[in-house]
C-alpha cells in the first residue's frame, strides 16, 4: 500500500467521521465546524485526484466564505437546544428507517453492479481523446481565463465591484437614516 491510498482512507475516514458529527451534534455551531472540517478532507480529496483548481476554490468559496456566513448567522440568530423544538421519537425512528432504506438500496445497485463495470484509471478524457498533461492545474485556467476569455472575465468582474458599492451605499444610507 503506497503513500497515496494511505491518504485516501485517511482522508475519508476524517469526511465520513465529520460528515456523520454534522448530523448528530446536538449544538448547531459544532455540526458548522464539523462541515467546516469535512470540507477541507474534501479538498484533500481533490489534491489526490490532482485537481488543484477544485481545491483550493473548495477551501476559499466554501470552508471559507460560505461556511463564515454560516457561523455568522447561526451567531446572530442565538440557536441553541433550548429554543429548538422537541421531535418525538417516532419522528426520529421514521428518519431512521427511511434513510436506512435509501442507504441499503444504494448498495445493493451497487454490489449488483459491480462486476460489470471495472473502475480502472484512465489518461482519456470522456470523449475519448488523451487529457493534457497540465489537466487540472491552475496555470492553463488562468492562460485561458486572460487571453481567449478575457472580455467576459472583466465584465464580470466590473459587475461584482457594482454589487460591492451598491451594498455599501445601502448599508451606509440605512446606518445614516437610524441616527436622524
């Protein structure tokens, strides 16, 4: 067993351990930090795979930004157990048994189809044709992003600086009303 799967099985075993304390924590800031931590052996995951790109636009939009949000309105909105209402057991048996259900179903596709369709690693793209040998990083992205495509990047760009300034007039003339 070489260094690569030794990662893979550690890797996934910190995103099936977090995934399944996302579910189970009773404090909802915990089941964030927990998303949080799965998100990152996510990108583990995809630095494996050698999608470097994925990676760390996985740890920047989401671990990142979205999952701050997150904690941030979890934050402002002061959930804990005690407001939260209580759920009969029944309920929670129910959900059990249908994601029970959806699990075992998953499977059994699975082991019936397992033999016909060996998982083998493969150089060629989905059409058939070889993948380059930089497939996956950043460089030929950006290449790409500021040469053909590079009209369209700054539109959108020029388009997220108007987003920008109309937040903060708004923020700014509703701070300004409050005081009058």
């Amino acid at each position: 067993m070489d260094l690569t799967n030794i990662a893979f099985i550690a890797f996934s075993a910190i995103t099936l351990i977090c995934a399944l304390m996302v579910v189970l924590a009773r404090n909802p800031i915990y089941s964030v930090i927990f998303l949080i931590l799965t998100m990152f052996s996510l990108t583990g995951h995809y630095v494996l795979l050698h999608a470097q790109f994925i990676a760390i636009i996985n740890i920047i939009v989401y671990a990142g930004a979205i999952m701050v949000l997150f904690l941030f309105v979890l934050m402002l909105m002061n959930m804990n157990a005690n407001n939260e209402p209580n759920k009969s057991f029944l309920w929670k048996v129910l959900a059990g048994l249908v994601t029970s259900g959806m699990l075992m179903s998953i499977l059994l596709v699975y082991i019936k189809n397992m033999g016909d369709m060996p998982i083998v690693p493969t150089t060629n793209s989905a059409v058939g044709q070889a993948l380059p040998a930089d497939f996956g990083y950043i460089k030929p992205l950006g290449n790409l992003l500021f040469t053909e495509y590079v009209f369209p990047f700054e539109i959108a760009s020029i388009l997220f600086i108007a987003a920008m300034v109309g937040a903060v007039f708004l923020g700014s003339r509703e701070k300004s009303t409050n005081n009058q």
